[in-house]
C-alpha cells in the first residue's frame, strides 16, 4: 500500500475523519474481495495526484467491524467521502478512476 494512504482502526477513524480540513475518503475493504484489491491502485493514483486536497485512507471491515456497521456498509468495496467530519457520498462497488473521481466530488 502507498504512502499516501492511511490505514484507520476503529481506534483511530473518528479522529481522522474528524481532524482533518480536507475531504477525507475511507475505503471500506477485506484481503478477500477482488474488487477491492482492483480498485486499491486507482485509490493509489488519486492519493498522488490530489496531494494534500484530499486524504484517502483504507478500513479492513474483517478487523473493524463495528466502524463499518456504524455506517451501514453491507458490501464492499464501498467508499465513504467524509467533508468536515460529516458523511458526503457513499460508493459502492468498483469504478473506473475518472467515475471515481466524479462521483468523490474531487
């Protein structure tokens, strides 16, 4: 996983979605689903070229269960855009990057 993307716990989510001025993007994902793994490269791409406009992270829902419940994720992948600490957009399932990115609101 790159740099530019931060792992969240259920320890650390409220404080970074909640600290942070820029949108703040979680990826809701398992080891085991395909798509996630299809779409971690693209996360990768957007996290390089938006710099600090925006902070991607990622969530295993398999070791944070309770964080991916809490917002109702009932497949994966689903993206969470996060603007001021409160809930934007929700994503779900694999896109190419440039629908990505339209649907973000980036």
């Amino acid at each position: 996983m790159s740099e530019n993307i931060i792992t969240l716990t259920e320890a650390t989510f409220d404080e970074v979605v909640n600290g942070n001025a820029a949108p703040v993007v979680v990826d809701f994902w398992a080891e085991w689903c395909g798509p996630c793994k299809m779409i971690a490269p693209i996360l990768d791409e957007i996290a390089t070229e938006q710099g600090d406009a925006v902070v991607i992270t990622k969530l295993n829902v398999d070791e944070n269960p309770s964080i991916a419940q809490r917002f109702g994720v009932m497949s994966i992948p689903t993206i969470l855009v996060f603007r001021d600490g409160e809930l934007d957009k929700k994503i779900v399932g694999a896109k190419g990057k440039s629908q990505m990115v339209e649907e973000m609101g980036l």
